[in-house]
C-alpha cells in the first residue's frame, strides 16, 4: 500500500541512529521538553517506527504528574500512536518496513508454551512485561538518548517521539487503509473501554449498566454496552459537559453526585433499580467509586469491572458479606484484547462503518512543538482524546464502506453493504456471512463466493438458499456480490431480464456502450476480495467458488481463468457453454462486440486449455430444467472435462427444475464438497 518512494525514503536510515525531536519528560510535574534525541536502530526482535500520530492518554498525565509506581523519569510519554515500519531487527517476521501498526503496551507473542497468549480467559502475556516495567528493551537497554543522557521507555511504546523502538510482539500490524489520526486511540483508551463491556464482563442484552466515570474510557464502555443491546445504561460523572455525547453514544440517564441534594449516588441508583445493576463499571481511579460500583451491582451475579487506574499506594475495600451475596468484582487491562491479533480486527470494524471513533476526538494538534497543547487541552475539561499529529503520511485512499444492515443468523452474522467502486464506477452492494469463531483466537474461516444468476441481487441466494446454517455447521465466511452495476444511465440496460441489469455476465466489457461499467470479472476477481479480505476477519488464501445459473457459468470460467485463486469450486445448474446458447450470445455480441470473443470467458472453451491446478468440480443439474437443452448445456462441458481429463463429478438431479428449491435440496453437499477442498 506504501509508495515505492516512501519505502525507499525508510530505508534510507536503516542500521542508523536517527536523530529527531521528542517530548521527554524529565521530571515528575513539569511540562515535557521538545528537543532532540538520538534513537538507536533496532536490536534482535525490535522494530524501530516512525509515528505519525499519538493521542494523549490519562495514564500518561498519571506518569507525569508523578503518580505511577513505576513511572521513572526522564522518559518519553505517549502510548496511543500509530506509525509506519522504518526498519526491522535480526529475527522479525510478523512486521516489514512500510507496514502501518499500532504499538501496544500489552504485547502478545503468540508462543504455544505461554499459557496466557494460549489461554482465551486473558491477554496478560508476560514475555516482556519485567523489562517494560524498569523503562528499557527486553536485553535491559534503552534505544533513546540525549547528549549521552540515558531516556527511559514508557509502557513499551513512548510514541511522543517522532521515531521510536518497540518490540516486535507489541506491534499490531494493521489495515494500510486506515485513517492514523483516528485509529491511533484504539491503541490504549477507546480499545480498553469497548473490551471491559465485550470481553470481560461480556454485557448482554436487556441489561442494567451503570458506568462510573465519562471521560474517553467511559464513553466507550457506553458505547459498546450499546452496542451489545443493554437495556439500560447510567452514567455518571461530575461535570455535567459531558452528558450530552454519553446520551448519544448509548446513556439512557446521565448522574451528577454533586447535584444530588439528599440522597448519595448510590442510594439514587438503587431507587431505580431494586436489586441493582448487572454490570457496573468504574472509569474513574477513584477507589471509593470502585466501592460504590461492587455495591450497586446486582444481588447474586451482578459484575463490577475496575478500569481505573488508581494512584500509588491505593487499597480497595468492601464488606465480605457483598462477595458472599454473589457480586463479583473483576478487573481489565487493554479491554481483555489479544493486541497483535485483535487490534487489527478493531480497526476493520471501524472501516467497516460499523463503529465510529469521531467523537472521540475533539483536539486535532498539528506537530510535536505543541505536544504540551494537548496536556492542556485534556486539563481543560472539555477534551476527550487529543491526537497530535507528529509526522504527516502520505495520501491512502480508504475504502468507503456503509453496512446498512447486520442481522444474526445460525450464530454468526449477515452483513449488507454498499461501497463505491472504481472498477464499475457505480454505487454496489454485497451481502456477507461471517460464522460465529469456534472459540477466541480460532483459525479464521475460509470465504466462499457465491455468484447469483439472471435478475437476482446480492439478495435472492441470501436470502433463498438457506446457506447460513451450512455455512455456520461448516465455518466457511460466504460473500454474495451484485450480478451487475446498478444506478447508471445506460440505454436498454432494462429492456431484458438476459442482458444488463442483473445479467452482467462476469466479464469486463469491451463495447464502448459497456465498457465503463459492465467491468463484473474485474469486480468479483480483484476489487470485491481485495475489499473483503482486508476489511473482515476471513483467510483470503483459502478462497472458493460457487453459483447458480449465470453464477455457474461465472464460478466456472472465474475459477478456470485464475488459476490456483480458488482453492475449490462448484455449480448448480451453470450455463456451462455460453458461446453456443441465446442467453451467452446476446450477452457476448452485447459487452464483447462479438461471440467469439466470449470463448475468453466460456467454460467449456477454457477447460481445453486449462493447466492450473485441477480441482474437483461438482456439478448439480435438475432434469425438470427447463432451461437444460437450450442455455446450459452442461453435458458438452462434461465432454469437454473428459477429453481435457479434468476431475468433474456431473450429478444430474431427477425432476428437479431450476429454481431455489433445487438450490437448497443439494446446497449441504456442495458446503460439505468446499469444506473438504479448503482443509476444514
């Protein structure tokens, strides 16, 4: 995704030390000082970055104002920062240069013998933690200096620099696409709130939720308990300011204590709720909140999460009898998120259109002069998240998503989405179904495209199949693209159900009437998985394809005309031979200027000559199909498999005609032949 010339301009400084500005922290209470430093190149399993922007933390103030047991000065602060690979150490795999990541301060090393990276109850790994917390690198030294000064390391990241060194098991590689000045907040604060609703206390539907606390880390914990479907979320906080963008993120009632004349905050809530809230959640550090918050959570399994991070010295306190009553009171770090593998996934649904991180931001800072701009502006009250910007990037053109519809269904989800298209130059949509994970940290699933025949849309196969609770049984992702580009003006695009609208036939027109939109090959072999397996948490290197009628014949001559893409494939009913039947002819003299040039996309033409790979294809036809003889001629392609010796097994299907009812009588058979072909 990075330009050749900006991979280029990185190298330059490879197995260099690298002077550039800071912001170092000195001494505990006093504004951080800009000036320069020299940042060492990366030793065995550390990789050096430059950070584009960081977004300045309550936990960094914490340090700062002198409060964090472990805080050693000087050092360079910042923890919330994304930034670019500039070069790699001995041993580094996981990472290159040009990469975009976010460095986390919960690493995740990913080896079988730590029993926290393979335990799915946790994200504690503890590989580095003994050296992050002493402010230096896993071999016990620091890579930052000034005028030979020793500057120590903070929580792993210290991205208040405009180079820095992390380990390579800190860095979450992430989506190329992504906006760095917004997704950068994903690197501590907004991550930690959205994970204490959905990985530790896993708020569920139709649940009380009190959050103690509305500042960045807060508001996410509404957000997501929203999200999650609680039927009724509190929040509370003592600057009244604040009430207003909680509403809009999910708080169905915001509480001030300092406005309750005769009654304390907890007395208030327990009015509203009898036996107390479901879940509780402080946000504030504040050990005596923390109390509060165990006690208004609801007798007999009511949960209390601590996100907090509470001043040195600091002791929690209850009475025993709260335990014994059933409530229990838990903790989080980074939200419970496994940051190699889940950060990514983060960010992608944040791509996705499906959550936004835009009211976080309230305090753009353009450059690290200004950094003590930020520290002011978080003193100030009215600040969420402020982000500055240290290093520009180069312009990335991200992917403009909008799903405008996600329903469950066998335990997993289905998602309709529209996106511009460069390769249609229109407005189109997909449907996609993402199985429910085995467990966390499962293998992600394979993705099988399913191309609909004459007429349909995205819809008819999501819709009529039945799919999903194969798809589910089997763990296969399924993607349903458009059958044409929609929305564009061109004359006769309607004027039959075989050519145009709904009909385009998977291939790139050529016909200067076509040409710039009717481009469905390009489209479903290149631009809709380039999209897919960027953005959703499926294996684009195990990829199948399927489809019915016209989407038989474009599984067919798509798999045939990419070899070793698709890793198995199938049909029902497919017109198999295009070039010799009506429907394949007008479509080919339409887009093409003529039938000949259709055998480029005609499968019976393409096996003659195939030498890729030769997958087993299985092939459903009914006999009651009235289309058989004249449109689909799947006996010729099944000559033809034979003469070319290709593996095909040809099923014709008794009495049954060409409709969904076919479909979904033998759809099982073909989930169960792609999950054979894709190793599950």
């Amino acid at each position: 995704m990075q330009s050749q010339n900006t991979i280029a301009d990185l190298k330059k400084t490879n197995g260099q030390v690298i002077r550039c500005k800071a912001a170092i922290a000195w001494e505990p209470k006093k504004p951080l000082d800009v000036t320069e430093i020299e940042v060492q190149p990366p030793k065995a399993g550390e990789v050096r970055l430059k950070i584009f922007s960081n977004a300045l933390c309550h936990t960094d103030i914490y340090t700062l104002d002198g409060h964090d047991p472990e805080g050693l000065f000087p050092c360079i602060l910042g923890h919330e920062a994304t930034g670019i690979v500039e070069s790699i150490g001995e041993g580094v795999t996981s990472v290159e240069v040009g990469d975009i990541v976010i460095p986390c301060y919960t690493p995740e090393c990913k080896e079988r013998s730590c029993v926290f990276c393979s335990s799915e109850k946790t994200n504690l790994c503890p590989k580095i933690r003994a050296t992050q917390g002493k402010g230096v690198m896993p071999d016990g030294t620091s890579r930052f200096s000034k005028d030979g000064k020793t500057i120590y390391h903070f929580m792993g990241c210290s991205s208040f620099s405009e180079y820095t060194v992390v380990a390579e098991i800190s860095c979450a590689k992430i989506n190329p696409t992504a906006d760095v000045n917004k997704v950068c907040v994903l690197g501590c604060g907004i991550a930690t709130g959205w994970g204490a609703a959905t990985n530790n206390c896993k708020v569920e539907p139709n649940t009380s939720v009190v959050v103690f606390g509305l500042g960045a880390v807060g508001l996410a914990v509404v957000q997501a308990a929203k999200e999650n479907g609680a039927r009724y979320i509190v929040g509370v906080d003592i600057q009244r300011s604040k009430f207003e963008l909680a509403k809009k993120l999910g708080c169905d009632e915001c509480v001030n204590p300092l406005e309750l004349k005769d009654q304390s905050v907890k007395d208030y809530l327990l009015s509203k709720e009898k036996w107390g809230y479901h879940y509780t959640f402080d946000c504030t550090g504040n050990v005596k909140v923390m109390r509060d918050a165990l006690e208004l959570a609801h007798r007999g399994y009511g949960e209390s999460c601590v996100v907090g991070v509470a001043a040195a010295g600091q002791e929690i306190a209850t009475r025993p009898f709260q335990l014994v009553t059933g409530r229990n009171w838990k903790g989080t770090a980074f939200g419970g998120w496994k940051s190699r593998t889940e950060v990514p996934q983060l960010v992608n649904k944040v791509l996705r259109g499906e959550t936004t991180l835009d009211p976080y931001i309230t305090h753009v800072i353009k450059g690290i002069d200004k950094v003590n701009e930020s520290i002011d502006a978080l003193h100030s009250g009215d600040c969420i998240r402020a982000v500055v910007v240290i290093n520009e990037r180069e312009t990335v053109k991200a992917p403009q998503l909008s799903v405008y519809a996600n329903m469950r269904s066998y335990g997993g989800y289905v998602k309709r989405l529209k996106h511009w298209s460069n390769t249609t130059q229109c407005e189109m949509s997909f449907s996609i179904y993402l199985p429910e994970p085995a467990k966390r940290g499962a293998p992600l699933p394979p993705v099988l495209y399913f191309l609909g025949g004459l007429t349909c849309t995205d819809e008819n196969a999501l819709i009529k199949s039945g799919f999903a609770q194969f798809a589910a049984k089997y763990g296969i992702a399924v993607v349903f693209p458009d059958t044409s580009p929609r929305g564009v003006d061109i004359e006769g695009q309607d004027d039959t159900f075989s050519f145009g609208s709904g009909a385009g036939f998977y291939v790139d027109a050529t016909t200067d009437k076509w040409k710039k939109h009717y481009n469905m090959y390009s489209y479903v072999t290149k631009e809709l998985p380039e999209l897919v397996h960027s953005v959703f948490p499926v294996d684009g290197t195990k990829i199948g394809i399927t489809g019915h009628s016209m989407g038989g014949h474009g599984a067919l001559s798509l798999f045939f005309k990419n070899p070793g893409m698709y890793k198995s494939v199938s049909a029902f009913a497919p017109i198999a031979n295009p070039t010799q039947t009506p429907w394949g002819q007008v479509a080919f003299n339409g887009y093409l200027g003529g039938v000949e040039a259709g055998k480029a996309y005609d499968a019976t033409e393409l096996v003659k000559s195939y030498e890729g790979p030769k997958v087993p294809i299985l092939i459903d036809q009914g006999t009651g199909d009235k289309w058989y003889n004249d449109e689909l001629k799947g006996e010729t392609f099944a000559e033809a498999c034979d003469q070319a010796k290709y593996p095909l097994e040809f099923r014709f299907q008794t009495g049954y005609d060409h409709g969904y009812f076919f479909v979904t009588t033998f759809l099982e058979d073909h989930f169960k032949w792609h999950a054979k072909q894709l190793g599950l």
